[in-house]
C-alpha cells in the first residue's frame, strides 16, 4: 500500500479479514484470507486498504464495490445479503462507522506530547500541578489554578486565575480559557476556543448609551466535553453556564451566557444559542441552526440544518424551518410552497380564460341587438 497520502502516524501491521470481522463482530462475504495493512478514505482507496461505506442505497453500493481498488470494506449488514462474492472481500457490520473507530488504533498512532513542562511557559507558583502533566511553550497559567493528573496543555494556551482542569483533559493551541472557570476530566478544546468569555450583556444608560453589565458567573464543562476550534461559549452572568457530560460541540459555535446544555448533545457548526436557553439531553442541533433566547429544547429533539427555534420544544421529534415546525409539516409546507408558482398560473389561466368567455357571451348578444335570445 503506497504512503504517498498517508500521515506519519501509520503502524506498520497486517491483519487478515477474517481477524478484523472477529474483532469487530462483522461477517465476511468473500475472501477472508486477505491481508489489510492500512485504513483509506473511499475515495483515496487502493490495494491493500480497508474503507468503509454507509448510508448508502444498494445500487449505488455495487457500482462503488465494482469500482474500488480496496481490499476490504466494511458495509452495514442491511446490505449483507444483496452481493455475490466477488470483488473486495466485505464485512458486514451494524455500523461500519463504530466498527472502523474500533479498528483505527489497530493501523494509526495517536499524537500525544510527552510528559514534561517547556521552559518557556509562564506558570504562577500558586499553581496545583498534578502527574505526568504537558504543558507546551508560551502557555501562560494563572494564580491558583488547579490542574489534574494526566492533562496535555499545547503551546500558547492561556489558562486565567482560578481554573480547575480536570484528569486527561487536551487543550490545544491557541485555546483560552477564562477565570475560574471549570473543565472536567476527558474534555477536549480543539484550537481556538475561548471559555468563558463575557457574555454579551448590555443595558439602556443615558449617559453611556448601553451599559455593559458585568458577566461575573463561570464557564462548566461536564467530563468528556469536546469542543471545537474557534467556538466561543460565553461565561454567566451569575451562577453557571453549562454543557453536560458527553456532550459534543462542532467548530465555530456561538453558546450565549447562561445556556444549560445536557448529557450526549450534538451541536454541529456555525449553530448559535443565545442566552438562557435550555437544551435537554442527546439533543441534535445540525448546522447553523439559531436558538433564541430563553428557549427551552426538551431532551431527544434533532432540528435540521438552518432552523430558527424561536419557541419551546416541548415534544420529543424532528423539527425544521423557520418559525420552527415539526419537521414532517414543513416538508409539506416547502412542498407545497413549490408547487404555488404552478398553481398561481393555472389560476391566472383560468381567469382569463373565464374573462375572455364572458366577452366572447357579451360579443354575441350584442349581434342580437343587445339581446342574448334570437326571440327578442
């Protein structure tokens, strides 16, 4: 398998289908004595390789397994009865995207800074520094901040006064965060983002115009948060602003002050929640979704991409559009919205047409001496 695309990070190490079926519960259909020596992306997949394939219609599914130079490929067992053998050895699996988290530490090395403090940090005596702890150069780390076992702190974190940094928690390049704030154990902060900034809180004051008003609340990240880069989540105003256990949260996210975010949420990209807002657990926010303020999301929903929630959620279901709908009324409203052009026509048509028949009647009583009846 040729490393011309592949990072630094690869593992030299073969392993059979049949041994990678077993390891992740999958069954084979083909060749199971073939050997993969690496993991592909579909489309940069070649001889020797492992990729995978989901949500995909079965037609679609067997011109790419025609197509692929891959020697394996993991499909969902919703397809396993729908090929001949022949081609790349399959593996059928529930999920082949679980499967392959399963399998990439098998053929890829994770990168991981080595114990050690860099001479070049800037750290406060006051500081608590648990075990086995990496702290990058130009990391700068405030007066009393707690830091447990196991945490990696990337070059050029600043890390305010008062912080609490939970066991193995990763904070990359460039992140911030903010005083006396808290992260909890297993938390990633991808580069770029900020913790526990001001939340954006202004009043009326005729002298001033608007009046900042002070944001002296904190910043809560439950334990295995992740964060992604460039996302701002803003600090309270009083008590807390809060993203749940497990949670997982996109780049380039807007959190306003004081948003409570529960357990095993997904926030996706360029989505926006503005102050006070409630969101419950293992709810879905997909791309640029807005959020006002003082909204209340109940624990289950997924609202699709580019929806306004400007009102509660109060049932658990799929919500789209803007005001919010559930989901299946606004596919008929867009359906329907549509097909308006087409029917606005027709009714033009028929209008005229009932115009031109009305004149075409009058027309006709008007050779009659302004009588429509030849008795007249």
């Amino acid at each position: 398998m040729s490393n011309a695309f592949s990072p630094g990070n690869l593992l030299q190490t073969s392993r059979s289908v049949a041994e990678i079926a077993k390891l992740i519960d999958g069954k084979v259909i083909g060749d199971s004595s073939r050997l993969v020596q690496g993991l592909r992306a579909l489309d940069e997949a070649e001889q020797g390789c492992l990729s995978f394939v989901r949500h995909m219609a079965t037609a679609d599914l067997l011109k790419v397994i025609q197509s692929t130079k891959a020697t394996a490929l993991l499909i969902s067992d919703r397809h396993a009865e729908d090929f001949p053998v022949g081609g790349p050895s399959l593996i059928a699996v529930k999920d082949p995207a679980a499967a392959l988290t399963k399998l990439v530490p098998l053929y890829v090395s994770s990168y991981r800074r080595a114990p050690g403090i860099s001479e070049r940090a800037e750290i406060d005596p006051s500081v608590k520094l648990g075990q086995r702890i990496s702290i990058g150069a130009y990391c700068v780390i405030g007066a009393d901040v707690e830091i447990a076992d196991d945490v990696t702190i990337h070059p050029q974190v600043v890390i305010y006064p008062g912080v609490k940094i939970g066991a193995r928690a990763v904070i990359h390049a460039g992140a911030v965060v903010r005083e006396w704030c808290n992260v909890g154990a297993d938390v990633i902060i991808q580069n770029g983002a900020v913790i526990g900034a001001d939340g954006f809180g202004y009043v009326p004051d005729p002298e001033l115009g608007l009046r900042h008003v002070p944001q002296v609340g904190v910043t809560q990240l439950a334990d295995r948060v992740e964060v992604g880069a460039n996302t701002c989540i803003d600090r309270a105003t009083l008590g807390r602003t809060y993203v749940g256990q497990g949670s997982k949260i996109d780049n380039l996210v807007q959190i306003g002050h004081n948003v409570k975010i529960g357990q095993f949420c997904i926030v996706c990209g360029q989505v926006g929640i503005a102050g006070s807002s409630r969101v419950g657990n293992q709810v879905t926010l997909a791309g640029a979704v807005g959020v006002g303020d003082h909204v209340e999301i109940t624990d289950g929903c997924r609202v699709g991409a580019r929806s306004g929630v400007n009102e509660n959620l109060t049932k658990k279901g799929d919500y789209a559009g803007f005001p919010i709908l559930p989901a299946n009324e606004w596919r008929r409203m867009v359906s329907a919205l549509r097909a308006l052009p087409r029917a606005i026509g027709k009714l033009g048509r028929a209008e005229r047409g009932q115009k031109q028949s009305a004149s075409s009647k009058r027309s006709r009583g008007g050779d009659n001496g302004g009588c429509g009846s030849m008795n007249c």
